[in-house]
C-alpha cells in the first residue's frame, strides 16, 4: 500500500465548501495533487467534489463537540482522551508504518492519539492555524510527541516557541489563495465613484466589525464619498444574524450595506466588485484567507498590524494600522479613496505579492516537502 496522509480536521469543521472554514479550504486546495491524501472530518459533504474513498467520517466529534461545550475546562484530561479516542481510533483503523497523520488545529488530538500513531510506526505532524497551543496544559503538550510542528505563520511559530522551547522540529507553511476564484476584473475605464470598500468574513467581535462600522461613519461624518459593505455571517454558512450582527446593522451610517455569506464563486465575484478590502482584526490573527484573497483579486488591503498579517503585506500591496483604532482605519481609508494612483499602485503590488509567495500551487509544494522530509527523518532514525 503507498504512503497515506491522514487529515483530521477539527470537531467544529465539517469538510465542505458551503459550510467549511479556513481548515476546509486548505484540505481541499492543499489535497488533490496528493493521491494518498485522506480527510477525517466530522461530518462532509461534496462541494469539494472529493472523492468519496478519500473522506472518512468521525460522527463521534460531535457528540465530543457538544460534551466540551457542556463540560469545558471542567472535562479532565484522561476523559477528554479516552472520548477523543474513541472518535478518532475507527478512523485510522488501518493505520500502517508507511502513514502519517496530520492533526489540524487541535493538540489535543495529536496528545490523544499520540501513543495510537506511534505504535503502529506511523509519523505525527500537528498543524497549528491559530494559537490554541499556548492554551493547552503542560501535560496535554508534552503527550504530544508529534514528529513536526507546523504553523501558519511565522508569528504564530515564534509565539508558540517562547513558551514552549523545546518543541522540537518546527516548519512555517503559510496559506494560499485560490487564483481560479480570486482574480482581479482587469476592468478598463475610470474608477468607480464612490469606491466600494469590503469588509468579509465572520461577524463576530474578534474580526472588528465595529471597529470598520465606526471608521464608516467617522468618514461619513468626513464627507469622504465611500460606499462599505459588509460580507458574512456570525460563522461559515450561517445566515441568522446575532445579537451583535443585529447591533451593528443597527448602529450602522447609510453608507454601510450587509449582504449575506457566500462562498465559492459567489464570494470571488464581491470580491472583483469592490475597490479596497478592509482586514481590522482586533486579535492577533494568524493569517487569515481574506487578506489573501482580496490581494488574489487585485484589491489594497487596509488592516490591522496583528498577527501574521504583517508578513503577508510585507512586499506591500497595503496599509497597517493598530488594532482597535477606528480613527487610523477611517484615515486609512479615506487615504485610497482619495488617492486612485495610490490605490492603483497598492492593488499591484497585492496581486503581483500573491503570485509570487501565496497561491495555493506554492502552498502545496512546501506541503509535500514537509511530509517528505518527515518522512525521510523518520525512516533514518529508524534504520540507526
């Protein structure tokens, strides 16, 4: 049988497109070019136009999903493995020397089953999206015992690494933008008056939707002639609005508009329609895909300096501005609006940045480097 790599997404991910989030995607985009790639999700669907013998079923994460959302920090270690076990085991039933097994976002996977991959000779790898790892109990983190550290970004591994040193080997693998969604218009002709700016992705506190709400209306207030709107729902695929969608719809000026979640396709055309995309993260973001994405169609990206998203505007193609500072954005955006040749210049230097360091194609050449090297490591550690 020829080496397998299994892909255990989280509880709360379902291997879809629709309904998916950012682990999905980089499964589905990072995957087809690896035969022996498996996905291990809770639930699935074909959106991805998958195919079937590649995606196994953990229906048992969910019940774990709702037993950790009763329990929480209350759920003891050993309970917490043993139910996770039980949930992952049948998955990986055949599990040979030749596999390895890589663990999305969640170390308490990899410390559950940990001692299940070793023992059948097979290679851990646990692949950080965000900053769960610092959260995690000593014990939980040294049961770990994975055979590489993956992270996002470079901040994410360097955070992780102050506090925990002696992790052992360590890689970056940055995310990617997928150039048959996210294209630029190439549109000739004036630029549109007012620009449209958009503001994408989860409805939630932590991605500053406030913050671009009052930028708004600071510019409003301005008479800077903008147009905002707003792309999303409180999660992927969800479309009823929240307590706090509803008190920013509420407190929203005219110039701001919401339109609901879309994904695929759908989202690649918003993109294309807007002039200027606005990332005002109020946490330390990873890296996360629509900055990409909007640099993918060709758009300057005004966003918070947090996180990882430095290091994806590094060779330009935006403008960074403190967390929390609704006046910075407003002068941010204002700045764009005003300034086409500017504008022009920074959507450049975003689309040409993407092509040269974020694509999904480089993405996945890192990614079987990574597994190979893994692979070559173990073996020669073997054979010693």
């Amino acid at each position: 049988m020829p080496p397998r790599t299994f892909h255990i997404l989280t509880e709360s991910e379902p291997f879809s497109e629709h309904d998916g989030g950012a682990i999905s995607r980089w499964v589905a985009n990072v995957l087809p070019s690896d035969g022996g790639g498996i996905v291990i999700a809770p639930s699935a669907d074909d959106t991805w136009a998958f195919p079937p013998e590649r995606v196994r079923l953990a229906p048992r994460l969910q019940a774990y999903k709702r037993i950790d959302s009763l329990a929480g920090r209350a759920l003891r270690w050993p309970v917490r493995r043993l139910l996770l076990c039980r949930s992952l085991a049948p998955a990986l039933a055949d599990l040979s020397s030749e596999d390895t097994v890589w663990v999305h976002n969640r170390p308490e996977f990899a410390a559950a089953i940990a001692a299940l991959v070793h023992r059948r000779g097979a290679r851990l790898i646990l692949h950080m999206h965000n900053s769960h790892l610092l959260h995690r109990p000593q014990r939980v983190v040294r049961a770990i015992h994975a055979d590489c550290y993956v992270f996002v970004s470079l901040f994410l591994m360097q955070q992780a690494l102050e506090k925990f040193p002696s992790l052992g080997r360590f890689e970056v693998l940055h995310n990617g933008a997928d150039r048959s969604i996210f294209f630029p218009s190439f549109s000739a002709g004036a630029a549109p008056n007012p620009p449209v700016v958009l503001f994408a992705g989860r409805l939630v506190p932590d991605k500053g939707l406030h913050i671009f709400v009052a930028a708004m209306r600071l510019l409003q207030d301005r008479h800077v002639a903008v147009e905002g709107v707003v792309l999303g729902g409180a999660g992927f695929g969800v479309t009823e609005p929240t307590p706090y969608i509803r008190e920013m719809q509420d407190s929203a000026s005219s110039n701001v508009s919401f339109q609901p979640y879309c994904s695929g396709p759908a989202l690649g055309a918003r993109f294309r329609g807007a002039d200027i995309s606005c990332v005002p993260s109020c946490w330390q973001d990873p890296m996360p895909l629509v900055v990409l994405e909007a640099m993918a169609s060709g758009l300057p990206v005004v966003a918070s300096r947090s996180g990882g998203i430095p290091e994806m505007l590094s060779k330009g193609g935006g403008i960074l501005v403190e967390r929390g500072s609704a006046e910075q954005l407003a002068d941010a955006l204002e700045l764009l609006a005003t300034d086409v040749p500017l504008r022009r210049r920074l959507a450049s230097e975003a689309y040409a940045s993407v092509q040269r360091s974020f694509t999904w194609d480089i993405v996945r050449a890192n990614y079987i480097r990574i597994a190979q090297s893994v692979i070559a490591a173990d073996k020669a550690f073997k054979a010693v």
